[in-house]
C-alpha cells in the first residue's frame, strides 16, 4: 500500500510518499480501506518530535473508509461496511488495522468525509465540556482556538447546551464565519487582550469554564479570565511553548484545572466513551451538528498537509485523501 511516512521526527519535509507492507488483519481487528484521514493536531506534534513505534513510521489517529477484511474473532463488522475509527498511530496510509472495538459504524446519511472529523473532535470537546468542565445551561463558556477542530465542536455543543459562548480567533474574518455556528462574543486575540475582554463581556464576572487547546501563556491568561470557582478544561499545547506554565493563580479563585485526555478515557471508560461518540455521531447525521472541513489534500500531499494546518490557515478540519 501507499502511505506517508517518515524516518525521523522534524518539520513537515520529513513525509515521504513510499510502498510499504499492508497491514495485517488480527484476529480481533479489521482492515481500513481508508477513504479519509482526519489530521489531529497531535498527529503534527508527533511528526515534530514524538516517539517513533516503528520505522518507517506511520503517524495519524484517525480514518475513515470502508472495511475490506474482519479477523476470526470479529462479529459485528462486515466487508463493506462505512467506518470511522481511531488508533495511536498509522492513520495516513491506504490501509489501517485497527481492533474492531475502537471503529464505529457511520450512519446512514453520514459521508465518509464528514464522519473523519467526528471521534477525536466532538469527543474531546464533549468530554471537556460536560465530563470534566461539568458544563450548565446558563454557563459562560470560553473557548480557545475556535476555529480548530475541537474549538467548532465545543462552540456547537456548548451553544446547543444553553452557554453563552466566547472564543478567540486570528481573524475577524474568522470569528465572523463562527457566528453561524454559535458563537455569541468573538474575541480576536492577536488585537485584543483576550482576558480584558472576556471580563468587558460578562461584567467583570469571567468564564465559568474555558476551553483550552493552546497551553503555554495562553493557559495562564485562561486562568485569568475565570470566574470565581471556575474551571479550566486543558486539552492541548497547540502552542508549542517549551516553558511551563504558571498556574498558581488558580488557587486565588478557587478554581479547578482539568487534564483532560480522551484517549485516556477510550482505555478507562470504554462503554462511557462508545456510547458518547455514537450519539455525537447521530447528531451530526441528523444536522444537528456540523463538521467543517476546509481543505482535502491527497495523501501524497501529506508535507503539504501539515505545513498548512501548522499555518494556523485552517477553518475546521483538514483531511487527507489516499
């Protein structure tokens, strides 16, 4: 099969569009003809420095397609059936194998496009939200990066929860696109001062919960646009800063700082999490929620790929296509 590969960890020059084995189909697993990888910001954090499990490496933590082959074990998976799944790493390759209980079915009216940005997305902002951020309706919700992946999903859900909602943004452009899928407030934080304008917006009240994808100094200003007995949901460090940052001023207002880690969960919670992303799943089937996707790169194309994402360009998902 054709995959995008690389042989050490660097910046996106390091892919190289290469033969190499097909996968095998273990007893408990199935085999992928992958029609769509959803890149993950953490597919892009490994490509630059993470740990390589084998090599030629395949990174990439999602796919969708359709099954070609299902192990002896397996019952409830057929050849041809639509799937969405995720794995820990192999995603951008023709192929992937990946045990049958960390694929979902896609349902009827669902396209094989749309569903690629469903699992990791809207399962991560769902569980920031609600699981850890313990979300109310009538909340004041802030959300990082919301022209990400998980930054769109957390606005939707958060908007269909009854939040107000806040989120920052590059752009004016982009915060404007954000309006129709339920931003309240835009905050552009390369021309304002995201914590100053959060307070502005909600009376000197603050954030009942943040969402945090970015890490680093942008944590910290989290942490400071909360309000009392607030919490933080920290997902992410898609700023890449190398220092840690200072979160002692938590403790002045009673606030909570959560981890949250959705692969952690998929391994601890596994009948929670099945049942969450199959419900995120319908709901986006059924219109209710929307998957976004800005651009769709061949998977020769993967260096191209993820140069763009790490542009900061984005508008929701980019995906590749084999």
């Amino acid at each position: 099969m054709k995959a995008a590969v690389y042989y050490q960890t660097g910046g996106p020059e390091v892919f190289r569009y290469e033969d190499v084995p097909d996968p095998e189909c273990r007893p408990g697993g199935i085999v992928i003809d992958v029609k769509y990888v959803s890149i993950q910001g953490g597919d892009t954090l490994n490509r630059a420095g993470g740990v390589m499990a084998t090599t030629p490496h395949i990174v990439g933590y999602q796919v969708a397609g359709v099954v070609r082959d299902v192990g002896e074990k397996v019952t409830d998976r057929k050849p041809g059936d639509r799937v969405v799944a995720t794995m820990g790493f192999g995603s951008h390759a023709a192929l992937a194998s990946v045990p049958v209980q960390t694929s979902y079915l896609v349902p009827d009216g669902l396209s094989l496009e749309e569903a690629a940005g469903v699992p990791i997305e809207f399962g991560t902002a769902d569980d920031c939200l609600f699981e850890f951020g313990h979300l109310k309706a009538g909340e004041i919700v802030l959300v990082q990066a919301g022209a990400g992946g998980v930054g769109l999903a957390a606005i939707q859900l958060a908007k269909r929860a009854g939040a107000t909602v806040l989120a920052t943004a590059s752009s004016d452009d982009r915060l404007e696109r954000l309006r129709q899928f339920g931003l309240d407030h835009p905050i552009n934080y390369r021309t304002e001062d995201f914590v100053k304008r959060t307070m502005e917006l909600t009376g000197g009240h603050g954030a009942d919960l943040v969402v945090d994808s970015v890490g680093g100094k942008t944590l910290e200003g989290s942490i400071a646009a909360l309000a009392y007995r607030g919490r933080v949901s920290w997902v992410g460090n898609a700023g890449r800063e190398t220092d840690k940052p200072a979160v002692g001023a938590i403790m002045q207002k009673n606030a909570s700082l959560n981890g949250v880690f959705l692969g952690g969960e998929f391994g601890h919670s596994p009948q929670r999490t099945r049942a969450m992303i199959e419900r995120l799943l319908a709901r986006v089937a059924s219109g209710e929620l929307k998957v976004v996707v800005d651009k769709v790169f061949p998977l020769a194309e993967a260096a191209a790929a993820h140069a763009y994402i790490e542009s900061r360009q984005a508008f929701g998902r980019v995906l590749l296509a084999p």
